[in-house]
C-alpha cells in the first residue's frame, strides 16, 4: 500500500486572496499557498478555478506552468466546470511527477469527464452522486459501477479512477455519516481508490473544532481504506493524525522523526 | 487468457552514490529493482566488493589470510598488495586499535596509518572505525581532514555521535557518512532523516545496517534488508534509498566455525576452507539481502563473490 495521498485544497477561486491572484495573473500569493501546503506535506496540488467561462484555457495554462516551473514539477488536480480550460491545463502539464488529476466527474452531467481523462491519460475523481445527495450505498455503489464501466471503456486502469463518496456535513446530515464510512469500505473491498472533500464535514463549525473533527473523520476513513483526501495540509492537527495512520496501516516505516518528513 | 509478464521494476530508485576518485571510483546503488532482479530492468551498478585490513597489520591477520601478503612489513605495504588481489573494488582500513577497551591507540597514529595507506593505493577508501562511540567520532574527523578529496567513506556515524561525524565527514570535508544501525529498520530511517536534517546530503550516505555471520540469528539481517529495500522501492521512501554497504570480514573471522584449529575440531575439517565458506556464504546472503557492497578478509572469498557477482548481472 503506498503513502495516503494529500491533494492540498488551498489553491481556490473560494479563497478571495486567490481568486484575485487569478484574475489578474499575480504569481506572488498563489506561489506563497502552494509552497506552504508542500512544506506541510502536500503530494498534490488542486487547483481550482471556479466555472471560469471566459478565459478558463488561459487560466490554467498560466496556472499549472507557474507551479510546475517553480516546484519541480508538482503533481495537480485541475478543478473546474470548464472542460476546455482542464484540456489546455494538461496540455501544457509536466507527468515527472505523476499524472494529472481531473477533478471531477460524477455519474449525472459531468460524466464526460472520465471520457476527458481517459483520452488524456490522467487520473479522474469520480463523485458517486447523480442528481442530488444519494439516499443511499446501494444507490452510490450503482454510480460506482457506471462510473468504473465508463471508464474502462474509454480505457482507463481501475487504479486512475479515485471514487469520492461525498463527504457530508455533520451539522444536519449526522445520519448519513456511517454511510459514508461504509462507503469507503465498499470501495476498499473492490481495491479501487478513493478520495473527497474530506473537511465537508466540519463545514459550520467552530474554528476551533474543525481539525478535531477532520482528524477524527480522516482516522476512521482510513482504516476503511481511503486512500486520499483533499484537505488542507495547513492543519497542522490533521497532517500528524494522516502519517500516524500511515504508520498503523504500514504504509510508511516508522522513524522518531516520522512527523518531520 | 495470454499471458502477461508483470514487471517488477518500481519507479522509485537507489541513490547512486560514488566512492572514491578519478579512475578508480565506483558507484553503488541507483538501481530500481529488487537485488539481482535483472530480467526485471537492468541493474547500472553490479554491488562491490571491498578487501579489509587493519591497522594492527599482518599480525592481527588470521594465519591462513598472512600467506598472502608475504614480505609486507607495513599497513601500506598491505594496502597496496590488497589492491591487486582479483576482484577487489575497494579498501577498507579498520582501525579496531583505536578502541579504547583494547589496544586504545592515539588517534594521530593512526591517523598516520590512514595517510600511508592513501598514498599507497588510488582505489576508493572506506575507514572503518572502533566502534567506541566517541574514540571513532575523533578519528573520522581526523580521517575525513587527511583524506580530503578522496571521497573516501567513514563507517560509521551511530545515533549516538552522528552529530559529529556527520559533521567532520560529511559538512566540513564531503566525504560519504555511513549510517549504522543494528537490524533495526526504524532507527536505520531515523539516523538518515537525522543526518539530512544536519544537513548532510541524503546522496551522500552509505547505510550499514548490520549483519551477522550467517546461522547467528541471520534471519534478522534478511528481514531487515529486504523491508529497507521495500519501503525503499515499494513505498518510494526518500529516507531509506541509500546503498547498503555491510562488514562482513569483521563478523565471519570471530566465529568458531571460523577460529576453530582443526586439531580441535579434525571433524570439521581444513580450517582455512571453513573460514573462506563462512564470509563467502554471508556475504553471497548479504547481496541477495540488498547489500550493494560486502567488505570481506580473505583474497579467496573476495575473488569468489566478484565471480558470483558477475555471473548474476
């Protein structure tokens, strides 16, 4: 089993500093994001540009050859409505460091998103969601095979296909989150990869609380076999819980200075 | 269903690293396949065979081994005769006298033996030291000032005084850091992290992660190396990609399979044989284990394992 996966959430047009950084192309504080989230131990980078209807090509070209120019060719997670801006990311993207990450589709509209990886050798996250929150596993699991079918087609490998259950908020859906958990586990048990807006959970919460929970919710879905997440490696709390689960499920080796590297 | 030969090839690698200088130099490591795994990928840098002396000389050579450097009166005599025997790639000078519980010789004499044997001989250097933790931390700073250039490698730092030899050999003078742990997996990747933290660069480490003769408790010495080697490759663990470079010589030549006159022992037959079997078995064992580079004492058993190496890549 390799190392859980962090894919760093911080790169966003929901982050006003960030979307401002975008608009007007200034490298400065998205250069600034970026390499805090790899010093805190990011393997990933999402980068998210929101719907980006007018210059979304543009856009993701300037921002994935930044970060690739300055960090060595950092792996990312192109995030966005706009297929045609994740299409002219790619095309300029650097697989040094590992292929790139089409986040997202799902087994409703943005299903053609699978098609996009597959023709451009990436890795897809595909959300196990139609129209609406699914009432159920049985439900998700039907998205699961849809969306697995879809992309063996168009010949993707099992293994480039990451599931995220959808993470749902505790503040009003606190029934649903066993589900989830099984979820995961479902996934495991079919030995496909899996990933999601892990920190969705916390959303509403206290400040103070949300690492608590995150770390919480990201333990026991690593023992259900998650093996990524897209979180904020920023969190100080959540990045020491993810390499001490590591540890237990021998994922990395064991060293005094574990939490260090 | 065809059927479809899966690679074992990983994308994560072996550091290369380069011992010595200018002809003579050798490169252990960057291979990305389990050891000896050749119909996997090709493997670069076939593992290395090292010959040990000491600065005790001919007299601290078990008899069967003296024969073989005849007329030597000195260490450098030696040195320069070793580097002639058949499949020797490097030297290794043990400097056991150092050690305060027995012989405790001054630093500065051996000293001057480390500098007689480097102008004796152009192969790659390894010093290996007493095992006193703070006797070896004097000499390796010593060493690594006298042998500046010649890429030479001190065997080695412990958790115990890395601060210092990493240091003198590896900051001051960029000389190759060994790392030693006894089979212990997890304080062979915390002594790296730890060197690297220092500031020592992870390509310039050597692990010596123990052995033992073969048959004392053997089992844990292939344990050890093989799970380096996974986490190494399997897991692509930055912090456990540094060759493996194990003394042999030093476990086999102790034991009584190996120390055993054949007066005492006329069932187990000629004694020199059992000694050479010993350290060419361990060592055999060692490099299937992931060694990438054995130090052994007798010109035998060195030529044996350069031919079994070079049979296998």
């Amino acid at each position: 089993m390799g190392k859980f996966v962090v894919i760093g959430e911080r790169l966003s047009t929901t982050a006003p500093i960030i979307n401002k950084a975008f608009t007007e192309r200034d490298p400065e504080p998205v250069l600034k994001r970026a390499e805090q989230q790899l010093k805190a131990g990011a393997t990933y980078l999402d980068v998210n540009i929101g719907p980006a209807e007018s210059d979304g090509e543009d856009l993701m070209k300037w921002a994935v050859q930044l970060l690739q120019s300055h960090f060595d060719n950092v792996p990312l997670a192109l995030d966005t409505a706009n297929k045609k801006a994740i299409e002219a990311g790619i095309s300029v993207y650097n697989r040094a460091k590992g292929k790139p990450i089409v986040n997202s589709a799902d087994a409703a509209g943005r299903i053609e998103y699978l098609d996009l990886a597959a023709a451009n050798d990436a890795i897809c996250i595909a959300l196990c969601n139609g129209e609406g929150i699914a009432k159920d596993n049985d439900e998700r699991m039907m998205y699961c095979q849809t969306l697995l079918e879809r992309g063996m087609e168009h010949g993707m490998e099992a293994e480039d296909i990451w599931f995220d259950p959808l993470f749902l908020v505790v503040k009003g859906m606190q029934d649903k989150q066993m589900q989830i958990l099984e979820c995961i586990k479902m996934f495991s048990d079919m030995g496909l990869n899996s990933t999601g807006g892990l920190s969705n959970n916390s959303n509403g919460m206290p400040k103070a609380i949300r690492p608590i929970m995150d770390s919480a919710l990201v333990a026991m879905a690593m023992m259900q076999g998650l093996t990524s997440a897209i979180v904020n490696p920023n969190d100080l709390r959540l990045m020491e819980t993810i390499k001490s689960c590591d540890v237990f499920k021998g994922n990395t080796l064991y060293a005094d200075s574990y939490l260090e590297i | 269903m065809p059927f479809t030969a899966k690679s074992g090839k990983f994308s994560a690698s072996i550091n290369t690293l380069t011992m010595g200088t200018g002809e003579k130099a050798i490169v252990l490591g960057g291979e990305n396949v389990f050891p000896f795994y050749t119909f996997d990928a090709p493997i670069a840098n076939a593992p290395k065979v090292g010959i040990e002396i000491t600065d005790g000389g001919l007299e601290a050579e078990p008899d069967c081994v003296k024969k073989y450097y005849e007329g030597c009166t000195t260490v450098a005599d030696m040195a320069k005769k070793a580097a002639t025997f058949e499949g020797v790639d490097f030297l290794s000078l043990h400097l056991e006298g150092g050690d305060p519980n027995g012989e405790n010789k001054p630093t500065e004499d051996l000293i001057k033996i480390v500098k007689e044997v480097a102008d004796a001989v152009d192969l790659p250097i390894v010093i290996s030291g007493c095992k006193n933790v703070e006797k070896d931390a004097e000499i390796f700073a010593k060493a690594s000032e006298v042998l500046d250039g010649r890429n030479a490698v001190m065997l080695a730092a412990k958790e115990e005084n890395y601060k210092n030899v990493g240091a003198s050999a590896g900051l001051a003078y960029k000389q190759v850091v060994g790392a030693e742990s006894a089979d212990d997996i997890n304080l062979a990747k915390q002594l790296n992290v730890l060197l690297t933290q220092l500031g020592v660069d992870a390509k310039s480490i050597v692990m010596n992660v123990g052995t033992a003769a073969a048959g004392y408790g053997y089992e844990y010495v292939v344990s050890t190396m093989d799970r380096i080697k996974a986490a190494a490759l399997q897991q692509g663990d930055a912090t456990l990609q540094m060759p493996i470079i194990t003394p042999v010589a030093t476990e086999t030549w102790g034991i009584k399979e190996s120390v055993a006159t054949e007066e005492d022992m006329p069932e187990w037959g000629d004694q020199e044989a059992r000694g050479i079997d010993m350290e060419v078995e361990t060592a055999a064992a060692d490099l299937a284990s992931g060694s990438n580079a054995v130090i052994l004492k007798h010109p035998e058993s060195v030529a044996t394992i350069a031919k079994m190496i070079k049979a296998l890549i």
